[in-house]
C-alpha cells in the first residue's frame, strides 16, 4: 500500500493557500513533511488512520503539514547541512535547537508549528 500524505496539492494551494513550495516540487514537499509529522508523532496517525483522528487533529495535522513544507523549503540549505556548528573569526553560527527551531529525530521544526502539532494530543512520549 502506497504511503498517501495528509494534504493533496490541491489542499496546499486552494484551502492553505500557499505558494513557497513551487508546483513541480510541492508532491514530494508534502509527502517528506508527513513523513516528519509521523515521527514527531509516533506514527499515531499511521497507527489509528488519518479519517479515524477527530475533525480538529485532521485540521491541525493538515495545516502543520503545509507549514512544514513551507518552512523546509526555505530553509533547505540550513536544514540540509552536514555541520552542527562553526566559528570563524569569533562570530559562530549553530545548527539545530534553538530559540525558534524545535529539533527532534532528526527533524527541525518552528517551536509554534511544533506546539500547535501538540495540541492534537500526537506528540506526547508516554505510550498510549
């Protein structure tokens, strides 16, 4: 069985509105961006099925999803980089957690899309 993401394009450009994700680019952004979702949530959504969520946790997951594309599109490069740090002449830059980026397995995410996905109750540590 094929793995289905949790926004069509169509949902990206119509319902979220959104345009940073270019067309021919926007399928594979949407379908990495629910990879990313299921990991932060312990592939509850995999686990119980996307149409069996509450009409709230699908909204949130939908939203997340298209912020997430956004957010690794334009900070591909960033995101991408082997480096977890580096200094050159006394000015230093770090890569991963920070202020406004979340970083778990492997993904970086902005703290308020990360806490927006909390709220559907997918996130949390403790089995279920």
């Amino acid at each position: 069985m094929a793995y289905v993401p949790y926004v069509t394009p169509e949902y990206y450009k119509e319902t979220y509105k959104g345009s940073t994700v270019p067309e021919n680019e926007l399928e594979r952004a949407l379908r990495q961006a629910s990879r990313h979702i299921d990991s932060l949530t312990y592939n509850r959504i995999v686990g119980r099925g996307f149409s069996n969520l509450t009409e709230f946790q699908q909204e949130v997951i939908q939203e997340v999803v298209c912020l997430q594309a956004d957010f690794e599109h334009e900070n591909a490069d960033e995101i991408n980089t082997i480096l977890s740090s580096y200094s050159i002449n006394g000015v230093s830059a770090q890569f991963g957690s920070s202020w406004n980026v979340f970083m778990d397995k492997g993904v970086a995410m902005k703290r308020d899309v990360y806490a927006q996905l909390s709220q559907t109750g997918l996130c949390c540590r403790l089995a279920r």
